[in-house]
C-alpha cells in the first residue's frame, strides 16, 4: 500500500506481555499524530480485533505510561484468530474501523498470526518485538529483556545475602523456555558460580565439576543460575542430584517466576521501545509490509518476517568463555 493510501494505523499488544510495551504504544500513537495519521488501539491482542474491542488513541491518551510496565491495551493470546473463521471476522472489524495498516507488538507466535492475516486480507503491518526472553532473531535487543534482566539480578543478589550468611548452594530458575539469554546474562552481572541454559546442553558432570572448584577455592556459598528451559531435568531435580552427590550442602531451590515480567520499564527498554514504534510507522508510510523493526549494532534495521520466526539469534560464545574464567 502506498504511503497516500494509509490513513488510520491500529496498534496491539499480543501473545506474552514484558515492560515496555506501553513505551513502544506510546510512540506509535504519538508517531501518527506526528505524521496526521489517525491510530486505533487495539484491546486484548488478536482476540480484542475479533471482538471489536477498538478504541480510538490520541497523543494524551498515552499520556502517562512511558515509566509503566505491563500493557494498558492488555494483551492476549486467541486460539480464534489460528481459525479462518477467527481470521475472517477480525478483518471486518479492521474494514469497519476503517483501519488501513496494522501494528503488532508481540513474540515470534503473534508476528505468525499477522503474515497469516496479512496473506488472507492483504493487511500491510510491521512487528514490535516485544518479549522478555530476547529470543527473536533481527534485533539485538527485545523490548523488556533489559528489564527483566534488572529484575533478575536485583532478586539474586538479595539470595545471594542470604546464601552467603548461612553457606548454602542456591538453584535460582529465571524464565527462558527455549533460550538462555535471561539466565547467561543475569548469571555473569550476579556473579554465578554455574549458569545452566537449553543452547549448551549441559552435563551434571560439568554443574559438580564447578562446584568442586569454587569448593576448592574457599568458597562457602555458591549460586546456580539456571534456565527454565536448561535440559537436565529442572532446578527441583538438579537440587536433588546435588544433594545425593553432597549430602552436606545445605541446597535451596528459587524460581523467580513472573516478577520478572513486571516493573517499571529501564532506561534502555524505554529507548529501545520508542525507536522501535516511531521505526514501525516509518516503516509502513514508506510501504513497508511483513517486516519486523529492530536494532542492531545501534541501528534500526527491517528483517523480513519469515526470518525473524525462523531464525534465532545465537548465544555468545564469548560470554559463555567469560562464565567459565569468572566461576573460580
Ligand atoms: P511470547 O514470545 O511472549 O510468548 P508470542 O507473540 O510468541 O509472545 P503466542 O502466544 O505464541 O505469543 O502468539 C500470540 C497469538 O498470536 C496467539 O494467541 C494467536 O492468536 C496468534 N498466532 C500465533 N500463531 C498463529 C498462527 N500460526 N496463525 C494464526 N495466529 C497465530
């Protein structure tokens, strides 16, 4: 669709919801005022557009929600719109809206339903990625990852006191089904003594071999970072193989759970977040469709849809090098 053709954007938040999805809202809606677009707000991800939970946002109805977590549009997930039928009675909506290009900010699972949408209905849209576990390949950075990796290390450093006062081993799960990212990186700022993620297979061998040597060093007190997604059974079971292997450790268990999806957003998220919303209505003025806005490098660049879902970013090999000299 050409840049004359698009009058009124509608934005969404979709699939998991992560801090600084209200900063990237605020700058698509202040972005198309800026650009005399008119911009409706989405409710409820894809399940508000099957319902028509549309509302009508302008620059002061952002007013306020930069500093704040969560989404004041909500997000959802909606087993309907994997439907044709779902799919169908979302795009009379859109005509009914009269919405003309679409902004989804969501995880690789949401930018899948819009390329479907955007297939069947010829609906021009740009992905926000926005998700703590900084697993979407085409941008360095997701929007929440800083924050929950703020989160994260504020919770261990407070077990860490507390590990340290009574000399015991800490299991310390942080989300990341599927990627390390939140658990490599909060490992290293917290000082872990191991960091257990999915992308490196690890062995127990590896986990007592670590904590044989911190041991051997004087240490008294040790954290394990590990990941929710990390292969080797989860932290109630690697708790429980310690124990067979040192029955005089005193071993404690912590998930951190859904604290780290909360909070105010960081610095970095609220840059990151309002690039990335004024880049997403750049990008579909110029006629961009089907692409998701990131940055790399520090740089706002565009990554075909198709290979934001299908690729994934690597784990640096040089951080995973950092942790073994760092653990002594
Ligand atoms: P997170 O990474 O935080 O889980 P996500 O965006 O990946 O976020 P999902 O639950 O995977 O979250 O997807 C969000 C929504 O996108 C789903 O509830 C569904 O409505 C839609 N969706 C996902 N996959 C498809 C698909 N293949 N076809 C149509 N819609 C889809």
């Amino acid at each position: 669709m050409a840049k004359t053709e698009i009058k009124t954007i509608g934005v969404m938040t979709s699939g998991g919801d992560a801090p600084g999805m209200n900063a990237a809202l605020r700058a698509v809606v202040r972005s198309c005022t800026y650009h005399g677009i008119r911009c409706k707000g989405i409710r409820l991800g894809y399940q508000g557009l099957i319902d028509n939970q549309i509302v009508e946002m302008g620059a002061r109805s952002v007013s306020n929600i930069i500093n704040r977590g969560g989404t004041i549009l909500k997000s959802a997930r909606s087993d309907e719109f994997r439907k044709e039928e779902g799919r169908k009675k979302a795009y009379e909506n859109i005509k009914k809206n009269e919405i003309d290009a679409l902004v989804v900010i969501g995880g690789d699972g949401s930018f899948t339903g819009a390329k479907a949408f955007q297939k069947e209905y010829d609906i021009p849209w740009v992905g926000v990625p926005g998700t703590i576990d900084n697993d979407i390949f085409g941008t360095d950075f997701t929007i929440g990852f800083d924050t929950a990796l703020n989160t994260a290390i504020d919770a261990i450093d407070k077990i860490r006191d507390t590990a340290t006062s009574h000399n015991r081993v800490f299991f310390i799960e942080v989300m990341g089904r599927d990627a390390g990212f939140i658990a490599l990186n909060s490992g290293i700022a917290s000082g872990a003594q191991d960091i257990l993620i999915p992308e490196r297979k690890d062995k127990i061998d590896d986990l007592f071999a670590s904590l044989d040597r911190g041991r051997r060093s004087g240490k008294l007190s040790s954290i394990v970072v590990v990941a929710e997604g990390e292969e080797l059974g989860g932290v109630y079971d690697l708790a429980k193989f310690t124990k067979i292997k040192y029955p005089d450790y005193d071993i404690r268990v912590t998930i951190l759970g859904h604290i780290q999806r909360g909070g105010d957003p960081t610095c970095a998220d609220r840059v990151l977040a309002s690039r990335l919303g004024v880049a997403a209505v750049d990008a579909l003025l110029e006629g961009k469709t089907n692409v998701m806005a990131g940055v790399r490098s520090n740089k706002i660049v565009y990554t075909p849809v198709e290979e934001a879902i299908q690729k994934h970013n690597e784990i640096d090999q040089d951080l995973l090098r950092i942790t073994q000299i760092l653990a002594r």
